[in-house]
C-alpha cells in the first residue's frame, strides 16, 4: 500500500520576486507540520519542481509527476491561496476527480473564486477554508485542523 501524505498547493511561476523566498518557505513550513501532526510530510512542488532552480526540467515531466502525486499519493490538497495560480486549478480538479480532500488557506481580505470552490462542493471532496490574519496565524490554525482531522488523513489501525 503507497503511504499518502498532503500536497501543499500554491502559486510558484508568477509570485512577485520578493515574495518568492518567503512564501516557498511557508508552504515549507506547513509540510513540516504534517510531519509533527500527521508523522507524514507534506509534498511542496518546489521542493522538487521549483521554475528558476529546475528550470531544464520539461514541462511534461513536471505535469506527469506532479498529477501522479496528486492521483496516488495524497491525502489532502492544501490550496494556499495567495496568489493566483495557474497550476492551482488542475490539481484542485485532479483531487476531485480522485477524491482527494481539498482545503483552502486563505489570507483575511482574499476572496476564493467560485469555481475551484464550486468544483470542490460539486465532487464532495471540499473540506472547508482556513481564514488567517498572518503566516504565524496560518500556521497555528492549519496544526490545529489537523490535529482535529486526523481520522480523514491517517489510515485507521487494524
């Protein structure tokens, strides 16, 4: 049996160049918390796939890989929805397609589109949105959703 942990979705290609550094290190961060809660850390893209540091790797490839880990090897999709992201919408459509969980993460003053939303409820794999004030913030409250759903992302004892 392949051991699935969370994806970390998110904006990469077009972030603002001084936002880059940081915000792959918050989505760093939240893989890191899957590990402390979940005994499983998170995929991030970036870690793998980043556009300026893996930039010889072909676009086919990155799409091949990254659709497998979404299709087989992952538990939920976390939506960072900082930015707007053109990848963002084909791995919230793979998730539904494959019953994949999706939560949203989402800075106070953001709004989600309707669509990815829409295309979650539709699919029964929408899990809700975490609403936060700062990273510190996000952090906080992303631990403690996990924490409290436990029972959806690790498979149960025999």
């Amino acid at each position: 049996m392949i051991s699935k942990a969370p994806y970390i979705c998110g904006a990469l290609t077009e972030l603002p160049v001084e936002e880059k550094e940081p915000v792959k290190a918050f989505y760093s961060q939240l893989a890191d918390i899957c590990q402390d809660v979940l005994g499983r850390r998170a995929f991030v893209p970036h870690e793998c796939y980043d556009p300026a540091k893996f930039a010889e790797v072909e676009d086919v490839v990155v799409y091949d890989a990254e659709s497998s880990q979404v299709k087989n090897r992952t538990s939920l999709l976390v939506v960072v929805y900082i930015y707007p992201s053109w990848g963002g919408g084909g791995e919230i459509e793979l998730a539904g397609d494959f019953g994949v969980p999706v939560l949203f993460l989402c800075p106070a003053g953001k709004r989600i589109s309707r669509y990815p939303s829409g295309s979650t409820k539709r699919k029964n794999v929408f899990q809700g949105v975490i609403v936060y004030e700062n990273p510190n913030d996000a952090l906080l409250k992303f631990r403690k959703w996990l924490k409290s759903h436990t029972d959806l992302l690790l498979p149960a004892n025999p």
